[in-house]
C-alpha cells in the first residue's frame, strides 16, 4: 500500500511494541505457570531488539524483524480465529499493515491487486487537524468530539463493493511531547473549536513534530454492507415523514440529541427562494427557524453577515458559532444571525446548507443554550448524516410544491407560468392559515399597472358558411327521406306516406330560402317524431326498402343524430386551422417570454385569439420599462402576419376553404386586471378599465365610418387605437416591417363608426405580403397569392 508517509504533520511516529510488552512483563511474575512461561518466551525474543521497545521511524525494520513481530502479536492474533476475524496491525495514522489475519488478507486478494485501501470518509486535507484533535484529547485532556464511524468500501471477489466498518484499538499507543510542544489553554482551545478549516491557526497551536506517537494500533473491520444498504434505502423514504404529524419534529431533534450526545440542542429549518433571494418560514408543526427568530420571510442579506454568506452560499460549507455571545458583543448586536440567536437565548450554533448539486435549497439550524457546546468540530459529525436531510427536504419540497399546485388547481383550475409565482404565495398562505386553524379563504389575484394587448385572426363571415354547411346537410338529409317516402307510397298507396312528403317538401322548401335556429330545430324534431317511427315499420315490412334505409342511417351521425357531411368538413377545416395557429402562437410566445416575462392566454373560437398582459406586477423581481411593451407590440405584429402566412399555406389543403381577417387593439393606458375565481380567468378590474372589454367584444363587428365595409379584410392587418402617438408608433413599426417584407405600399388609415358605448376610434389596415413557401424569396399580395393557389 502507498501512502505519503512525509506530508507535515504534528505527529512524529514511532512504531512501537513497548505498551503491549509491558504486558508481558507483568505476566512474568503471574500464577499461571503457563502464562508465564509464554510471557518469558515473548520477551526473550524481544530482547536482542531494544528498538522494538524503544521504537523506530524506519518503516522498512518492519520487515527485518518479520519474525520477531508475529512472535509478540501471536496472542493478539489468535490462529484459532485467524479465518474469522478481519484484523490487522498497522502504523498509527498512515495505516501501513504489517501483520493481519488470513481473513484480511484473502478480502484483500479478492479485491484485486489494483484496489488500495482508503478510508472512505476522511479527506486528505483534514489529516493535520484531525492529528490535533488526537492530541488535545489524549494529552491536554480536552475532551472534543471528533469521533466519526471509518469505512472501508472494498469489492469483494464478484466486484460488488462492501463496507467495512473499522474500530481501532489504541491501547498500545503512546503520545510523549517533544521539545517544540507548546502549552494549550482553554483560549487556544476555543479559537481552534471556532476555525477547524483554518489549517495554519491549528499549527501555530500545535506545531510540526512537536509530539512521538509511539506504538501501534490494531484495527477491528466488520462488514456492515446490510447496514449500510438500509440507511441508503431510509435516505429515500425519510421524506414521506409527514410535517404535519405532532412527534415529527420532536422525533427529529432526538435523533440529532442522539447523534451528537448532547442533550439540549434543538434542530431549525429555514427555507432558501434562490429567485428573490430571501430564507422564508417553512410551514409544519413544531417547525421553527431560529435565524428568522418569528419572521415569516427575510431578505438573505440581511440574515446573514458577509462571512457566513459566504460560507453557505458560495462554498456550501457549514457555519459555526460556537460562542454567539462573543460575536454579539464583538458587532455590537447589530449583525445577523448573532442578534437573532442572541435574542433567542442561543450560545452556540452551527447552520449547514441544505444544498442540491449546488444550488442551496435552505439552512439546517442546530442550536444550544451552551457556549462550544457546538462549533466547527463537531459540525464535521454532519457530513455522515447531510445525504438523509437533503433527500428528506427535496421529497418535503416536492409534497409542498404537489399541495400548493392542488390549492391552485382546485381554486383557479391551470394558470400560466408569468402569474403562477403570485398563485403560490397565496397558496402558501392559504396553507398557512390552515395549520394555524384559522379560516383559510383563498383571496384574489390582482395585478396592477400593466399594459393589454389584443390580437385575433378570425374566419371571415364564419356564421354564414356554417350555415351554408348546415343547409345543405338539412337540403341532402331532406331530400334521401322524401325519396324513401315516394318508394313507399307507389308500393303501398298509403296516404299518410303522401301527407309526410307534403311536410318534407314543405320543409325542403323552407332550408332552401333561408336557414333559421327555429328551423333546424323544427326540421330535428320532424324527422325524431313523425319520419325515424314510419322508417322503423317500413324496415321491419319491406326488405327492398330495409336495403334504402340501410344506406341512410350509415349517413347519419351518432353525435349529431342527423346528416353531419358538410358541417363535418368546415368543423374540420376550423379545427385544422386553428390547431396549427394556435401551435405556431405557443412556440413564438416561449421566444416572447424570454425577452420580458408576461401573461399569456389564448383561446379558440372561429379563429384563435390572444391576450397580453405585460407590467412589473407581473415581472416579480425584474423592472418593466416601456421598451419591453414596444418589443412585445413589434413582436405581435411579426406574429399575426405569419399566422396569416400559415393560414394560407395551409388553405389549399383544408376541405372548405374559408378565407381569414386579422386584428390588433393598441390600449395606452395600464390597467388592472383581477382573476375571477368564480370564472376561473383573468380579467379587467374596475369600471374605468371595462371600456377596454367592451372595444374588444365589438371591434371586429364595425364599419368603416360612412360606409357599409367591414373594417376586418382578407389580406389585411387592422390596427386598431385612439390615441395618436399609437398611431406614430405603429405606422413606424408597419415603415420597418414592409423592408422586410412582411407588408406591401398599400397602407391606410381609416375612422370607424362608434360602436355602442365607444367612439373616437381609428384603425390603420395594412395589405399583407405573404410568401407562397419559405424557400421563395418573392412574396405575394392577397390577390396574387390566390391566383397562384387556383391554378
């Protein structure tokens, strides 16, 4: 094994076998007749050796007296057990084995002549300190808990790894002073228990080679591989710890009292929100976090001084204070977390990051009412223990993050990503309110100050081909009943087949002129009344005509019970249409949010329409300036012309081809908008704002002022607005936005009739230019775009 037997250290070692011979030496003048021939046989061996008493720093003697050394460690190394027992001798510290039993050995040659043997859980960089800590307590009698289970994790034969636990046995060492030993007060002590990673304050207290380890120790493994396999599985399932049990934090905060041995320590949690930088209150029973001392949420940089911000955010360390008292005093009680702890009673602490591949998620908070009780040693016993926590908080993360999504589901149904932060502090608070018994109500959502936007591409004159389709599904349905009929009356002569005719024709009549509600429902009931009971007779009576009705009845739609052919083909086209608009409008929207996050919302009707909502209510932590509303305006006019584009690439294809006509509003003034919990959606608040509402439900019914011309046109963009900077703004936008070819010369602006409740409301239409596919560079007008598509 290779170990760097020079690297500093406070320790000079002596291998040694004087404590155990000394042993040997009592035995001489024992009782047992026995014992003492086997101590004289053991000491004379030794004797031409005085070195093996006296002690040696050349390891390589070791091997030299081979021979000697198994003679002395015969009865420590029992043959009976040697198959049994993992054990071996080695050098203090560097673990340098020279004698150990068959079993340690065949473990070792099962593992591969490659595989070194390393504690698992001591890093290199801390062998200094921990010598020290040997030394404090073993010389100076200061008793520090340094004590940690050691591992071996070695593969076995089939390569599956084990875990060996390791116990040393130190009886056969001795810790002698030499010259370059210095005396250690309780000060000294106390300044080491506040630095254990200052490496160079720990040497000038305990400096290089200022103290003999003489002897050796004996090392004990076990194989805990079981032991160890049932602590990973509870790292799993620690987390389905319910918070809201009443023992849960009592149970915690014995098992930490259990882990340390000390008995008053008490166990707080604050957590981290890395977005607006502030610990917060976790919400369960018993739960408490010292550093906020009461407060629901505090900004972090308030919390915490520079130092031990650095500490727990930049290196994800732990933070000890073994004596607040002290650094109360020290910054005059105006420094956090000291003021906190101080106010609470607490003399001494440490507050471990609670952290996810490096990202802090909150603080562990150990306290005690004693000074070093805890301090920067025995915060290291938490490195065996942190794995546990962490998985425990990421699975309490995720059952607070699944309830606050469950309040929000059941109180607003889904809500888009920009407002959902304001959904889940209302949740939390709602929660909140829950667990303290008071009454929970779940209060509205307002955002304040933020701009609308409004845009829709709609179907044009969508009511009248709708009904064409309805008609002439009606005209068919009509029209295959009457031939049945006059089937029926030349074979029977029945006259109430002839009176049934009369009505269908009437009927048949009635659709082709001009299609009514009233008569749809009319020609429904007609046919479920008096024509599906006469069709029933006939199938049973007559196999000619069963045959007819047969192919009928496969025309007849299951949903709709009536002929569904037509309006099949322009629900379908519809459908198809706003399928793919609305696709293309999600994917543009992610890009848009990444420029300045707002809210978002887009429905389907006979079209697809939008709503915007952009302001620092809304942003959370990021301020809004208007630039960020002029982009997002730029931005949905480039959007409303590629839906066009879209729209007629894909109307060849559509199975009825109905032509669109797009709009925007432009509203200058910011407004509120409240989430109405009884309609599950967001809209304007306050009678003032309702104007904006009512412009956006009558828009695109209105006429050019003094004409009778919609002023929605195939081929043209409507924006529409009041104000006259909009107007600048906008034609400014449209002068850019023809260069690049999304528009043609073909600009105006246009004063529209005052809708009921609204007047003074202009519109400027721009002709849109569109491409035929994306690889043409030449891009169409309207006109020319549907001459290309018909021939």
């Amino acid at each position: 094994m290779k170990h760097d037997y020079h690297s500093e250290s406070p320790l000079v070692q002596l291998v040694s076998f004087n404590k155990l011979l000394e042993h040997y030496d009592e035995q001489l003048n024992s009782s047992n007749k026995h014992m003492a021939e086997r101590a004289k046989y053991v000491l004379d061996a030794q004797a031409p050796y005085p070195e093996l008493r006296e002690g040696f720093t050349d390891l390589s003697l070791l091997e030299t007296y081979k021979d000697v050394i198994s003679i002395i460690l015969e009865d420590s190394f029992a043959p009976i057990l040697t198959k049994n027992e993992i054990k071996t001798a080695s050098t203090p510290f560097e673990n340098l084995v020279f004698n150990s039993s068959e079993r340690f050995r065949q473990i070792l040659k099962d593992a591969g002549e490659a595989y070194e043997p390393e504690i698992t859980n001591i890093p290199r960089e801390f062998d200094y300190i921990m010598k020290c800590t040997v030394i404090l307590q073993f010389y100076y009698g200061y008793n520090l808990d340094f004590k940690r289970p050691f591992f071996f994790d070695i593969p076995d034969s089939n390569g599956v790894m084990r875990r060996y636990r390791i116990l040393y046995n130190a009886d056969f060492m001795e810790i002698i002073p030499t010259d370059k030993a210095k005396p250690v007060s309780q000060d000294d002590v106390d300044e080491l228990l506040e630095n254990f990673y200052n490496l160079d304050l720990w040497k000038e207290k305990i400096p290089p080679n200022s103290f003999l380890a003489k002897g050796f120790v004996i090392s004990n493994m076990f194989d805990v591989t079981a032991e160890h396999s049932v602590s990973e599985i509870k790292s799993t399932l620690i987390g389905k710890t319910q918070r809201g049990n009443e023992s849960f934090m009592e149970n915690f905060e014995d098992t930490f009292r259990s882990f340390f041995r000390l008995n008053d320590i008490k166990v707080g949690f604050a957590g981290y929100d890395s977005g607006a930088n502030r610990f917060f209150k976790i919400y369960g029973k018993g739960m408490d976090s010292y550093i906020l001392n009461g407060k629901e949420t505090e900004d972090c940089n308030s919390t915490f001084c520079s130092y031990s911000h650095g500490k727990l955010f930049k290196e994800n360390k732990y933070f000890a204070i073994s004596n607040v008292e002290k650094y109360y005093h020290k910054t005059e009680g105006k420094v956090q977390p000291y003021k906190n702890l101080m106010d609470q009673g607490i003399k001494s602490a440490i507050l471990s990051p609670i952290a996810m591949n490096g990202e802090l998620l909150g603080v562990l908070e150990l306290v005690s009412g004693k000074v070093n009780e805890l301090n920067s040693v025995n915060a290291n016993k938490l490195d065996d223990v942190m794995p546990y926590i962490v998985a425990a908080v990421m699975r309490t993360i995720e059952e607070e993050e699944n309830l606050i999504d469950a309040v929000i589901q059941h109180e607003c149904t889904s809500v888009h990503p920009s407002v959902y932060w304001k959904f889940q502090e209302e949740a939390k608070r709602f929660m909140a309110d829950e667990l303290s018994g008071n009454e929970a109500v779940f209060k509205e959502v307002v955002f304040k100050d933020v701009y609308p936007l409004y845009g829709q591409i709609d179907i044009k004159d969508s009511a009248k081909e709708r009904n064409l389709a309805i008609q002439r599904d009606l005209m068919i349905q009509l029209s295959e009943i009457n031939d049945v009929l006059e089937i029926a009356f030349s074979k029977y002569k029945l006259p109430i087949y002839e009176e049934l005719m009369f009505r269908v024709n009437n009927y048949l009549n009635e659709v082709k002129e001009a299609l009514f509600t009233h008569t749809e429902q009319a020609v429904f009931d007609f046919v479920k009344v008096e024509v599906d009971p006469v069709f029933e007779h006939l199938q049973k009576e007559d196999a000619e005509i069963a045959v007819l009705l047969e192919a009928y009845k496969e025309k007849i739609d299951k949903s709709t019970e009536s002929y569904y052919d037509h309006r099949r083909n322009y629900d379908e086209s519809v459908m198809e249409a706003n399928m793919k608009l609305a696709a293309l409008l999600d994917k543009k929207q992610e890009e848009a949010q990444k420029m300045f996050p707002h809210y978002f919302e887009r429905y389907k009707t006979d079209g697809v329409e939008h709503n915007m909502y952009i302001g620092s209510s809304i942003a959370k932590d990021r301020e809004f300036n208007e630039l960020f509303l002029s982009n997002l305006r730029l931005w949905q006019l480039q959007v409303m012309v590629e839906m066009e584009n879209k729209y007629y690439a894909l109307k060849p294809y559509l199975s009825v081809k109905l032509d669109v006509a797009s709009l925007v509003l432009v509203y200058s003034t910011s407004l509120a908008i409240r989430f109405r919990m009884d309609e599950k959606r967001f809209d304007v608040d306050g009678t003032y704002n309702a104007r904006y509402e009512v412009i956006k439900k009558r828009i695109d019914k209105s006429f050019v002022k003094g004409t009778n011309e919609r002023l929605t046109q195939k081929g043209k963009l409507a924006i529409v607005y009041s104000q006259r900077k909009d107007e600048k703004e906008y034609l400014r936008y449209i002068s850019f936005l023809k260069a690049k070819g999304y528009f043609t010369n073909n600009i105006e602006i246009v004063e529209l009739e005052g809708v009921q409740g609204v007047s003074g409301l202009k519109a400027i239409r721009a002709e849109i230019l569109y491409q035929k596919d994306k690889k043409s560079e030449r891009t169409y007008t309207y006109d020319d775009l549907m001459e290309e598509l018909n021939n």
